[in-house]
C-alpha cells in the first residue's frame, strides 16, 4: 500500500522538465506517426497528443533506435523536421508547433586517421535520421557543420575505415575533432571495400572519380611500381598517349589540357623513365580526384581535366618506415611526429638502377638511363584556428644515348599553405606556389658538342581560398588567384643558333561558388570563374600576312601590351530519383591560356614548348554539356552512365613539316580553328566480396577542323579512338594471397602515313592524303599479378608483388614506319623508293617482381 501511495504522489509531482527528461528505451522499424507515438505511450506510460499541424511536414516513415535517451529527445525525432514544443499536465503530453525555432549551434573539427593523424579527405559525417542533412571534410581533412541546438546522434564514415556513432548535445558552439580506425575486417592495402555512404553511384558527382591509391599498390605494374596515372587511363573517358605513356587523352582533348596538381602546385610533364613511369610516388600519395565533366569552380587553365593529388601529411602519432625493392627501381620512406599531436614530417624518395648494371658492362657504348624523385612535406598545428604545410617535390631524368646525345629534364614544385579559421563557419587556405619544368638536349661527335637546346616554364602563385558554410543545405566558395607565368621556348647555352624569344604572362581570376541542397532529392553547385592573361613585355610581337610570312614587328619595353578575358560559368546537377537512382547533368566553360608545342605522335618525348597565349595566338576554350545516370545495384554493385558532348575553339595544330627547335617565328607554323569530342561512358563497378573491381567501355570521337590543314575539311585527332575497354579484377584467395589482372582494349590510334613518295634531288619527299587518314592496328593486352602478404602477428607489413604484363606477347604497335627496304645480307638500300611498313612495338611480355615492407 505504502508503495502505490509513494507511486502515485511522484507522478503528481513531475514537473515537465522530469517528465521529458524521462530515460527510455525503443526502437521503431518503418513505423507510421501514430504507430510510433502507441508504442511510445505504453513504454513511457504517457498520454500524447498532437495536433495536425505538427504533421505538415512529417516524413512518411520513421526508423529510429534509442538507446537511454530521453523522452523529449525521442519525440523531437519523431517529429523531426518539425519544430515542436511541449506542455505537459501529469502524465499527458501536449505537443504544438514551435513558431520560435532554436538558435543554431557549429560544430567543426578535423577528421583523421586514428592510427596515423593524417587528415581524411571527403568523409562523410551525418545526423541521423536527418532527411540527408551533413557534410563532407575539405582537402584538409576540416568539416563544420550548423545545426539548431539539440542533440543528434552523428555517423561519421570513409572508405577503408570503420564507421563511427557519436551522441552529441549541441547547446553552445563545439569543436570536435574525430578518428576513425581502419577496418580491421579488410585486408589493409589490398582489398576494395566501399563506404556506403560516399562511392555510391548515386553520390559521385558526374564526371568525377576519387582513386582509392591503396588499390593499385596490387595492381600488375611495370617493374613492380605502382604508378597512379596508369590508374586514372583505367577509368572510363581516359585514354594514354601509348603503350607505357604517362600521358591522359581525356574526353577528347590533348595532353597539355590537364592540370595536374600535386598539393596545388602544376606539374608540366608528369612523366619519367621516357614515360613508362609517372613521376608520383604512390607512396607519398594520399588521394587523388580527377575531375573530367563538372568542373569546381576553383580550377581554371585547363580545358579537359583536372587530376588533384595530395601528399600524406606525415604520421603525427609515431615513428615510421615504408619502401620497396623492384627490378628497375627502389624507394624508401620515413614519417614521423617533430612534436607529438602538433607537428609531423615526411620524406619519401625513389631511384631507378639501369645506369648502375649498364655501367658494370665494358662494352656498355656510354648509354646512361636513369631517374630520381623526392616528396616532402613538414606541418604543424599552430592551434585549432592555424595551420602551417610546407610541401616540396623534386625529379630528374638522364637518358644518354651511345655517346651521341644526352637528354635531361624535370620538374620542381614547392607549396606553403596557410589555412585559417576566422570563425566557426568560414574556412581559408592562403597559398604560396612555386613550380618549374624544364629540357636540355645535347649532342655530341667524338666526345665534343655540337649541338644543345634547353627550355623550360616557371610559375609563382599565390591564392587565396575560402569555405564559407552557412548551414548544411548551404555552402559559398570563393577566392582569388594570380600566377606568374615564365616561358623560355628554347635556346643554345653557346648562342650560335638564334633563340626563341622568351614570354612572360600575368594569368589573374576570381571565382564564386554555391553547393545548394534544397531538399534530399536536388544538389546544385553553380557559379563562375572570371580570369584575364596579360602579356608582360619586353617582348617583340611579330605580324604575319596571308601566307603566314613575316612582315612587320613590334618591340614592347615592358608593362601590359595585350589581354584576354573571359567567364566562364559552371553548373552541376543531381536529382534522386530514388535511394538508388539517380540523374546528373553539368555544364562547363573551360578557358587555357598557355599550350603545348608538339609536331610529333610519339608516345613519349620530354622536349615539347610551352607557349602562351599572345596576339597572334588566341587561348583555347570548350563549352563542355555532360548527362549522367547512376544506380546501385544492392550493396555491391553500381552502375554510372555519362554522355558528354564538348566543343572546342582555337585549338592548334601544325602544318606540314613544322620545325619547333630553332624557330623564332613559331606562330607561323601554327593553325587553329575548331574541335569536338562527344561520348559515351559506362562504368560497372563491384566494390564488396571477394571479388571485386570494374568494367568501363568508352565510345567516343575527337575531331578538328582547321583552315590550311586537310584542305580544310574534319579529320580526327591522334588520340581519336572510338571503342575502348578495360577490365580490372581483385580477387582474395586467402588472408595472405590476392590476384589481380586487368584487360584492355581499344581501336588503333589514328596517324599520317604518306601514301607514296617523289625524289627532289637527293631526297625523297613523302606525299600524304588526308590527316590522319590511316589507324595503327587494335590495341589489346593482358596484365597479371599476385600479391603475398606476410603471416599475420609479425611485427612489421610487408608484402611481395609479382607481375607479368603482355601476358600473351601481343606486339602492339606504337608506330608505323615507311622506310626503304633493305638487302638482308648488305643492309644496303639499293632503291630509295622502294618503301616498306614497319611496325615498331615497345612491350614483349615482361615479369617483374617487388618486395614492399612497412614498420
């Protein structure tokens, strides 16, 4: 008795703090409003009602787990996104619409790597429950996110790593940093398993893909390198310049049309080893984004493509080693904390050693080839508002050929970034750029030189980026940026031949973002890019008649002589269909202001002119219109189809028998006029299970036309390969063995082959048809490998690689020659115009081993 009266006194006493303050415990499973407010009342014992104006915008469904959470938090959720208030009389329960909604709290912080500190570039963090609201972490790993002041149970996820469930109370404004832990139920390094949250077809924004570095470390490669451009030719729309080129063909345009950035700085010529190896690291990579159809408005330059690499911040949390031992190349790394939780560093260097075992042989003919790479990298965490990165690469090339020329080239960058938070909801980066590239090319007899070019292109940057999140549904990017650009087209270090003159650009912009979420169906992220080039003198300007022939110059003291400007918008959609459908489009102007010289096809040379745009060169732009459609297929499957069209204007070319090495008078040899490119993309990806990987066919076709070329009629570019597949599979056998093989196919590139020939003196001079009229034969190989992981419990991650490419010895040609035919037993060419073809072809079928450690 005295038990029920004690009973019945508190539950008169209550006030409605106590009452709403109540511990419960429930779990709702696609239940209706009223459904879920039953069960409520009979676990809580309660009485709740609510009127229908509360329902205006209640979602149809609800699925919701509390565990010891209160009553007033469960029916803020029930009614979530509804703004409700309570009044409470004993045990009942009034609840009304809140016409004073609460004030909005920030949260921010960094999201990194539990074990290492590194920062996690494009994780996801999420409310739960919350008709899709949340946000992603910047290039630094940085989010914030504003929200009404409440509690939220928050999921945060990235690919590789194990999700993680955090309960917050947002009262007052919070800094939040958080880790995640690598998934301990994959394999590390070796098996793809997909974040449900972020590689959904349905999510990746169109014409963008993320590259998962780790990936390809099991990939076949040559030498046992993992090469992360070789990666991005295994995606649709992208196509190499050759067998074993580390140049990107993307949606139609050149090699010059893609910017390249490792840690923001340009990377010119992102090639070694004569372009069998891309000049990145895999090791010192942490992530990298290749953008081909919607372009972000704070990339500007380049017409077809941006590939954004970033560099590993160094462990912050212990010291460690990483490296490999290949047949053609060793590397070696070392990261560590300089002040624990506050300051890392990391250094990572690669060697190749043909040079070494050329040199033990006597008879070696004085060939030399070899090449070098350094990354670095220093930050430090000033406090939660600053940070400090200092980033630097460094790579040559040798390759000196029987004493009769010697050929060197490279690239340099450094990067210092400040990044900045001048209030909970405004994020900066201010940096600090310096990048250059340059050839020397040597010839000797008998030991003496003849004969030496050298040329180059070096740019200062400086920008200024900014994050401004007003709320989850609403993000503005702006900033502003100017590089100075430095061109030395060629010239002789002894002065004997005349030098092509050397240019100098001032390439300035702005630009203004708005990532726009209305509602969990539709994403918007428009805006415009303003950039003007400026030609810096002294400079002499030449002025060309009809023929192309000079007749007249100008000579410029300094300042501004000539301008370009232009807007470029840019828009991208995506529209849910459903869960697992979805619709993308995008549209994008794209203007460059500085090219690429090259008369040759070949699939690798490091000796090409950087040029900009002047008075007798206008800048390239393309107006780029992309459609796309995503679906996921369960959890393992996801489909993405794009179709693109691009048209392109002031594209360049050469005309017959161009020269580029001692030509002072460049522009003469050059012609523009119009291009397209159209296609269409299929990306079938299997991303959880045993086995995995993906399928991406491409059709596509890249045209031009060009008065004074082809008489003016349409004829494909170099690069015009209209089928093109690729296959790529990972399979884990065991704990300790995974496979890999990928397929390739695609049409033969398109080439000038002359089709006949007459004799002008002594020479015989070829006659050709229509440009690029003939195709080299269908290009298909096969590559393999094998990866063994040590037994697990040893005390340091080390794995062997073995590889075989061209596994069924296809001789894919990299060119066609018309050469004169010659006496098998004198080598003598008794008649100069007796022609035949000859197919030159680089890969037989190559096994290479590597040995990689970890500790």
């Amino acid at each position: 008795m005295f038990t029920i009266l004690w009973l019945c006194y508190a539950s008169t006493a209550l006030s409605q703090d106590d009452i709403l303050k109540t511990l419960v415990e429930v779990e709702f499973v696609q239940k209706s409003i009223s459904e879920a407010v039953e069960q409520l009342e009979q676990i809580a014992n309660v009485h709740i009602v609510y009127s229908s104006k509360v329902m205006s915008q209640q979602q149809e469904t609800i699925n919701l787990k509390a565990e010891g959470r209160s009553l007033g938090w469960i029916l803020k959720r029930l009614f979530h996104p509804q703004l409700v208030k309570f009044k409470v009389n004993r045990r009942q329960i009034l609840i009304l619409p809140d016409p004073s909604p609460p004030s909005r709290q920030n949260l921010n912080g960094y999201i990194r790597d539990g074990s290492s500190g590194e920062a996690l570039i494009g994780a996801t963090i999420m409310v739960a429950d919350s008709s899709g609201i949340g946000t992603v972490s910047n290039a630094y790993g940085f989010y914030t996110l504003s929200l009404p002041a409440s509690h939220y149970q928050l999921t945060v996820a990235y690919l590789g790593y194990a999700p993680k469930s955090i309960a917050i109370n947002l009262t007052k404004d919070q800094y939040l940093d958080i880790s995640l832990k690598p998934d301990e139920t994959q394999l590390e390094e070796v098996v793809i398993l997909a974040s449900k949250d972020r590689t959904k077809a349905t999510e990746q924004v169109i014409g963008t893909h993320k590259i998962d570095v780790n990936q390809l470390k099991t990939l076949p490669s040559l030498g046992g390198e993992a090469d992360v451009l070789k990666m991005v030719q295994l995606l649709p729309g992208i196509k190499s310049g050759g067998e074993g080129a580390s140049g990107l063909f993307v949606r139609g345009g050149n090699v010059d049309q893609n910017l390249i950035l490792l840690d923001e700085a340009p990377v010119y010529n992102p090639s070694h080893f004569l372009g069998f190896f891309s000049a990145f690291n895999a090791d010192a990579i942490q992530q990298m984004e290749v953008h081909k159809g919607h372009f972000p408005v704070q990339y500007g330059g380049r017409l077809s493509s941006v590939v954004d690499i970033r560099m590993k911040e160094g462990n912050r949390e212990k010291f460690g080693v990483q490296g490999g031992i290949g047949l053609l190349a060793s590397r070696l790394q070392l990261e560590g904390p300089l002040v624990k939780d506050k300051a890392s560093f990391i250094i990572s260097g690669r060697r190749t050693y043909p040079d070494i075992f050329l040199g033990l042989s006597p008879d070696n003919g004085g060939n030399k080839i070899h090449f070098y790479d350094l990354n670095s990298k220093l930050n430090f965490r000033i406090n939660q508002r600053n940070h400090l990165f200092l980033s630097a690469y460094f790579g040559r090339d040798l390759f000196r050929f029987f004493d009769q020329y010697e050929n060197k080239w490279g690239n340099a960058t450094t990067t210092l970034r400040w990044n900045h938070l001048f209030s909970d909801q405004l994020f900066s980066n201010f940096t600090l750029v310096y990048s250059r590239y340059d050839y020397f090319i040597e010839n000797f007899i008998d030991g003496a030189t003849t004969f030496n070019w050298q040329s180059g292109i070096e740019d200062v940057n400086a920008k200024a980026d900014f994050s401004w999140y007003i709320n989850p549904r609403n993000t503005l990017k702006f900033g502003m940026n100017g590089i100075l650009h430095r061109f030395d087209p060629g010239s002789e270090t002894a002065g004997r031949i005349k030098a092509v003159a050397k240019r100098k650009t001032l390439e300035s912009a702005v630009y203004l973002g708005h990532h726009w979420m209305p509602n969990k169906q539709l994403e918007l992220e428009y805006g415009f890019r303003l950039s003007i080039n400026q030609n810096l003198g002294p400079a002499t300007v030449y002025q060309f008649n009809e023929a192309h022939l000079v007749v007249d110059s100008v000579k410029h003291s300094g300042g501004v002589y000539h301008h370009n400007w232009a807007l470029s918008p840019r828009l991208g959609i995506r529209y849910l269909l459903s869960d697992q459908t979805a619709l993308k489009a995008s549209y994008a102007r794209t203007v460059q202001y500085q090219q690429e010289l090259r008369n040759s096809t070949s699939a690798f040379s490091a000796f090409y002119i950087w040029l900009p745009s002047n008075p007798n060169l206008p800048p390239q732009t393309a107006d780029q219109v992309s459609l796309g459609f995503g679906r996921n297929m369960g959890k393992q499957y996801g489909l993405s189809i794009e179709l693109y069209y691009k048209q392109m204007h002031h594209q360049i070319d050469f005309v017959d028998h161009a020269s580029l090495i001692q030509n002072p008078n460049l522009e003469a040899d050059i012609r523009s006029g119009m291009g397209r490119a159209f296609g269409l993309e299929l990306l079938l990806e299997k991303k959880i299970g045993k086995l995995s990987g993906w399928i991406a066919y491409t059709y596509s076709r890249s045209q031009r036309t060009i008065p004074d070329i082809n008489e003016g009629k349409q004829y494909p570019v170099f690069h015009d390969q209209p089928h093109d597949l690729k296959l790529i599979l990972q399979y884990e056998a065991s704990r300790r063995w995974q496979f890999a093989a990928n397929w390739q196919y695609s049409s033969g590139k398109a080439v000038n082959l002359p089709i006949g020939s007459y004799q002008l003196g002594e020479t015989i001079v070829p006659l050709y048809a229509d440009r690029n009229g003939s195709r080299l034969p269908d290009f298909h190989r096969l590559d393999i490998s094998a990866t063994l992981k040590r037994k697990p419990g040893k005390r340091n991650d080390a794995y062997w690689v073995f590889s075989i490419l061209n596994m069924y010895y296809r001789k894919n040609a990299l060119s066609i020659d018309i050469l004169p035919k010659r006496q098998d037993a004198s080598d003598n060419v008794p008649d100069p115009t007796d022609v035949a073809a000859i197919k030159t072809y680089v890969f037989g079928l190559i096994p290479s081993i590597s040995y990689n450690f970890k500790f």
